[in-house]
C-alpha cells in the first residue's frame, strides 16, 4: 500500500515504480494507492508519519515497510520476501 500526497516530490518521482510493479505482478499481489490528505485516518491508523511509505500487507497484517524514495529493486526484494 503506497502512502503518498500530491505535493510530495518523492511520491510523485516513485510513482511510476509502483505503477511498473502493479503490472508486473499483476494477479500475484494487490497494490493500492492512499492519498494521505484525502483519508487521514487511514493515514493514522497505519501509523504515518512519513511519505512516501509503502507498507507491505499479508493476510491483512502490516510484514514490512519502506520509507522513502526507493529503487525499484528495494520494493521486488519485499514483494519476493512475502510473496
């Protein structure tokens, strides 16, 4: 799940990752995308406190986390981790 705000330069600069990945693995994972201005609960009740933070989830629980502007080979490492 990628927290992110359209103000935020880093969100939008890993935006395309997360897009790449969504097609990738497609059928194999969900990705989904929370505008932490539009849905500050949700925002609150991960925990947010920095974006851009991607937040891995497995049978509903949080597994691992990224904050930050990542490369693209950090987020297939997590999603092969918990895949």
């Amino acid at each position: 799940m990628d927290f992110w705000a359209e103000w935020c330069g880093p969100c939008r600069a890993i935006g395309p990752v997360i897009e790449e990945l969504a097609k990738e693995y497609d059928g194999v994972v969900k990705v989904g995308k929370v505008n932490v201005d539009h849905n500050p609960q949700i925002s609150a009740s991960y925990g947010i406190t920095s974006i851009p933070a991607i937040l891995f989830l497995k049978n509903g629980q949080v597994v691992d986390k990224l904050v930050g502007a990542q490369p693209k080979s950090n987020f297939v490492k997590k999603i092969e981790a918990h895949k």
